[in-house]
C-alpha cells in the first residue's frame, strides 16, 4: 500500500516538442524562472533545466538568463525544441494526503495559506519526486485556482511554510522576503554541546548542481553571502537545542553553518559525519521552522504564525531533557 505522502505520476513515453513561446500573465508576474517552467515542461527534470538555461536553450525576451531570475508580466519565455516525457494526466492525490494537508493549514484566505509542512514531504515534483505538496494543492484547489510557493523548506523539514494564491500576493511577498522583512525562526536540535558565544555565523554558500544528485551547499568565500543568528534555548543530554533565525535564506544554510561550527542538526545524513554518540541512530531530520512573521500583501498587518513541533523531534528532545 502507498504512503499517503506519495502521489504518482505514471510515465508514458517520450515525445518531442517544437519550439515554445510562454507569455508571462499577471498571474506569473515576480515569480521566479525555474519555477515558472517547472509548472509548464512536464517530464523534465530539474537538472536538465537548469543545463537548458546555462547553455542559452532557454531565454527571456530573447536575452540569456538565469534560473532565478524574476519575471515580469508580458515577457515571454522562448524555450528551445526538447524531448520530454509524455505523463497521463496527474494522479489526484490520495485521500491521505488531502486530508494532513487539510489538517496542516494554520492560516487561509483569499490571498494566501500558511501550512505546517510534514517533514518526509517534498514542497513540489521534480529530482526523482514525481509530485510534491504544491501540486497536490493546484488539484486540491482545481484548474482555475492559482497556488504558487512563496519560499521553500527541505524535504525533511517540517514546519511553516507560506503559499500565495495570487500573483499579486506572490510578487509582494517575494519582494518582502528579498527586503528581510519576513522574519523566519526555526527550532533545531544539534549534535553535542553548543556554545553560548556563538550567536552568529556569517559564512558565504555556494550552491551545487549535480547533474546525478540532490543539490548540496558548502562554504566558499565564491558563494553568496549567508547569515544565521542563533540562540542556544536548553542543553541536552548530548544535544542541544537552538533556536535559529534566517538573515539570508540560502539552500540547506542553517544544516551547513551548524555543521561548520562543528554541531551538526541531529538526523541529518548528508551534512553529518560519523558524528560519534547515539543519536547517529536517529533517521528522522530535528529542523522545524518553528515561525513566520511578515506584512499580509493587502491588509497590511503585521501577522505571525506558529507551527506546533512534530511529535517525533518534540518526543526526542524529552527523552533527552529527562
């Protein structure tokens, strides 16, 4: 029996495509490249997009561009003939899915959702992941409706996760968020024991696109500048519990500055290194976006949101706390 975090996409066969000219609605304005047509170039993987867009196969307004590049209403995306494989129509998802993610809204109106995203579940399709949580929600919500990830969290982390459901709400909230005017917090439990006098890591990521893997971060004074407050909340029983605050919002930024300061996030397999102890044994990744706060796009009120832990990391830490 499927997991009721999986939604299948069954695929058919390839076909070739002619040439493609995508005009930019208002619906698109702000939002970024790559995620534009990813929405759009079924059957294509991600890496293979972005070698489209660094090799000049796919343009904007006949110029060159890159993957996060925004876009702005009446550009027009030219994207060169590729070989994509034909897909059936999307699997709805299943009746599990819709009902944790029904249960995962914190906040909903007409401009915008705040979730408290499961850990375990991808924030959309692509990398090997046929389908992700904002597809599952575009079915949920029908063709005509428009959902569109104002930022993203990894696979395994849990937590916060805002969603627009108006381009104008998407542009608005991207261009807050640019500002540093949304304030991110996130709750995560590392290996061993953290030292007080680290309330700041400033250290520079650079992004890695491997053409056969998952895209991985490391420090490199190339990269872009990246910034992480921290506040140490309770030592563990071999672990610590931090609270951490986003200045930049780079791919796996607070996993790689933990790990640089030598106590890596507790579960997590790609940036711990035979870290020695008992938690090595845990599978599960202790990073939860604990919080949001940020401008709504048409009230403009201040609004803060909360997303209780999940049981798993909460039960951890008591075990540890005991």
């Amino acid at each position: 029996m499927s997991s009721p975090l999986q939604t299948d996409l069954m695929p058919v066969q390839s076909a070739n495509t002619g040439v493609q000219l995508l005009d930019v609605t208002t619906h698109s304005d702000g939002q970024r490249l790559d995620n534009f047509l990813m929405s759009r170039l079924k059957g294509l993987p991600k890496s293979h997009l972005y070698r489209l867009i660094r090799k000049g196969e796919i343009r904007v307004n006949k110029k060159r561009c890159k993957p996060d590049q925004r876009l702005n209403e009446s550009d027009v995306v030219r994207v060169a003939p590729l070989r994509l494989a034909e897909q059936e129509a999307q699997a709805a998802p299943s009746a599990g899915l819709v009902e944790r993610l029904n249960e995962s809204i914190i906040y909903e109106d007409e401009h915008l959702l705040v979730l408290n995203k499961p850990s375990g579940l991808a924030v959309h399709g692509g990398s090997g992941i046929k389908a992700g949580l904002i597809e599952a929600l575009r079915s949920m919500a029908g063709s005509d409706a428009y959902r569109e990830l104002v930022h993203r969290l990894d696979k395994e982390t849990s937590g916060c996760l805002l969603v627009a459901k108006t381009g104008k709400a998407l542009k608005f909230l991207q261009n807050e968020m640019k500002a540093g005017h949304v304030e991110k917090k996130y709750l995560v439990l590392v290996h061993g024991q953290w030292p007080k006098q680290t309330i700041r890591i400033d250290a520079p990521l650079l992004k890695h696109h491997p053409s056969d893997a998952e895209s991985y971060s490391t420090i490199d004074e190339t990269g872009k500048p990246s910034i992480t407050l921290f506040e140490l909340r309770q030592m563990l029983d071999g672990a610590s519990l931090l609270e951490a605050t986003l200045i930049t919002g780079r791919t796996h930024q607070i996993r790689v500055h933990t790990q640089s300061a030598g106590h890596p996030v507790v579960g997590d397999t790609r940036y711990t290194h035979n870290k020695p102890g008992p938690l090595n044994a845990i599978r599960f990744l202790c990073l939860h976006s604990a919080s949001l706060k940020f401008t709504h796009p048409v009230s403009g009120a201040r609004k803060e949101f909360v997303a209780p832990m999940p049981a798993t990391m909460q039960s951890l830490i008591d075990t540890l706390s005991a």
